[in-house]
C-alpha cells in the first residue's frame, strides 16, 4: 500500500499531490507537458526531496520532512522503468534483468535463476546470452520489464513504458504487461500520454494539471464526465462550463445552450463531436440549439474530419470528408452549428 502527500517547489512548478495505491493496483497518471507527473515519480523514489507532506509504502515511512525522515533512494523498495528502457549495451539479456539483484548482494547464479525465471514469464525463452542492440524495440522492452520486476518491488514506477514502439508493437506489449501487472502485488504507478494505455491497464486514473490533481476516478468515470480540457481532449469531447437554470446553461462568452433535462448551478457541458451537425444556412426543424460561427481549423482522423468553430458556443464538430466539400468548409468561412438538447449532457462542476 502506498500512502502519498507530495509537496514539493521547483523553479516551474508547485507540485502538490495526494494519491493512495493499494498492493496489486494499477493508478495512472496523465496530464499535459510540465503538470508534474514525472516529477511525482522522481519524487517517490527519493530523487526530488520533499518540502512537505510524508510517503509511506506498506507501512514503512520513506520520506517525512517534519519528521527529518528521508531513507536514501537506493534503500526504497521501488523499482522504476523508463520509456527508453535504459539497458546495458554491453551486457546480455539475462545480465541486464540479473544487476538488480547481483546489486542487492544475491550470488550470481541464484540472480541468473531468478532473472531466468522472470524472463521466461515475458516470453524471452532463446534471448538469454542477447545483447541489446541485437534485439527488437519489443523485446528490450520485455527486458526492461523482467528488470523491474525480478527485485519483487513494493513499489513499481512506470514512466511511459510504451512509448517508444511501434503500433504494431505496442498491441502485444501493452496485453503482455496487463496481464503481468494483473498478477503483481506491488502498488503500481503508471505515467503515460496514451489513454488508451490508461483504460487498458489502470485500475484508477489520475489527472494533473499544474502540479495539482484535477481529476481521479476509475477510467470509466474520468472519461464519460471529463472535468478538463486535457482529458476532454484525450477523450474527443466537446467540453464546456457555464451557470445553469431551468432548461439553459449560459457561457461566460455569452452563449446559450439548451438541455433536454432541468439543471441548476455550475455545470459541465459535455456534446459528442458527431452529434453536431454543420450548414452554411440557419436549419429548419428540430433542433434547440443553433450556433452562428466560423471555420477555424479541421484535423482530418481516418475517414472523418474534425471541423473547429469559433462563435459564442466554441465546438468541435466531427463530418464527412465529402461533407466538407459539400458545405466548402474551410478556414474563415462562416456556417451554422446545430445540436438537439438531447445530445447534450451535463453535471455538476
């Protein structure tokens, strides 16, 4: 178990953080560039003191300022693994996941039968005597995880694991290292930009922003009710705040949005890109909310485009490619943005 109450002040950043790991738990950190989130990894494992709060893992008091308390970071049970795998050119597979534990005092056949053993869970059979630069992106990843994991940590950091493979690649990783984190007993924490490698193998999710958790929930809350503009992003939402009464939220830009049901106080506003429906005219019929804006941007995703209006209601809609070239959308020019009120969902902010 772990027990987190970071504060710490750097040149750029007040980080500020407060987080709880259970054993066999898999927390996920995201946020954009610069919230903090390698800098809570750095501070875990002793390499960033503390000016306030405690960490303590599995009931051991690892760092605690007021108290003077700060056990050295090669003494923490911790292992850390880094996106760029960080490997011994110069020595083999099986050293490589060995010096963890030859580090600690093991001999060196008990290290090579623990690491042996640990490779072997990894599907690294055959690849013992191979040194780094002989193996794929895929496999010295593997090696980086039998590493990490051959010391039997308290605690495992894991900074963007899988970021330096290929899609292909990272598909049988990221299975492969779900299923080993499913069978682990240590807290785990994992860094990552990725969300689907934050659905696929977090048990709980929190959002950083500026040093501070803006979010935290199970990845299924944290990605149906976003409460940033990161994690709106990550998602594909279109996500909003206002004052609500009745059946209307109002913008602080002055926009009004209807909704289907009656909402009151501060809320989120949340509407599906594909539920926003783009003309060059004002449209006729059903739909409660029409926007008038402007063109400003479009990302194209597959088959489909994103288009980006500017107006009172700032949205993303999502259309055809054949659609933009129906309506001539492009930069500047203006158009008509329509929803119906229930496609939109709201909660409380």
């Amino acid at each position: 178990m772990l027990d987190a109450d970071i504060q710490l002040r750097l040149s750029r950043l007040n980080l500020d953080t407060a987080f709880t790991v259970a054993s066999g738990e898999v927390l996920a950190l995201l946020g954009p560039n610069g919230s903090g989130k390698s800098t809570t990894l750095r501070a875990l494992v002793g390499l960033l003191p503390l000016a306030g709060g405690r960490i303590v893992l599995d009931g051991t008091v690892l760092e605690d300022p007021a108290q003077r308390i700060k056990i050295p970071p090669e003494q923490r049970p911790i292992n850390l693994m880094f996106q760029d795998y960080l490997l011994f050119p110069h020595l083999s597979a099986i050293e490589n996941v060995a010096f963890g534990l030859r580090a600690k005092g093991t001999d060196k056949k008990a290290a090579r039968d623990k690491a042996s053993e640990t490779m072997a869970r990894l599907g690294l059979d055959g690849l013992a005597e191979a040194k780094p630069g002989s193996m794929s992106g895929g496999q010295q990843q593997r090696v980086a995880m039998a590493r990490a994991l051959v010391t039997d940590p308290k605690l495992l950091l894991l900074d963007e694991p899988l970021a330096a493979l290929d899609v292909s690649t990272k598909t049988d990783v990221r299975r492969l290292l779900r299923e080993v984190l499913r069978e682990s007993v240590a807290a785990n924490v994992l860094v990552t930009h990725d969300l689907l490698d934050a659905v696929a193998l977090g048990d709980r999710m929190v959002v950083i922003g500026d040093g501070k958790i803006v979010q935290t929930g199970t990845p299924a809350e944290v990605t149906s009710r976003p409460r940033s503009r990161y994690v709106a992003d990550l998602v594909g939402v279109n996500l909003l705040r206002g004052t609500a009464g009745g059946h209307q939220v109002r913008l602080p830009s002055g926009g009004t949005i209807v909704t289907a049901d009656e909402v009151d106080g501060d809320v989120y506003v949340a509407i599906q890109p594909h539920a926003v429906s783009l003309h060059r005219a004002e449209p006729e019929g059903s739909p409660r909310n029409v926007w008038q804006g402007s063109v400003n941007g479009t990302d194209l995703l597959g088959d489909r485009v994103r288009i980006h209006i500017d107006g009172p209601v700032p949205l993303v809609a999502e259309v055809t490619i054949a659609a933009v070239g129906e309506l001539g959308l492009r930069d500047g020019v203006d158009v008509f943005a329509a929803v119906k009120a229930t496609e939109v969902s709201t909660y409380p902010a």
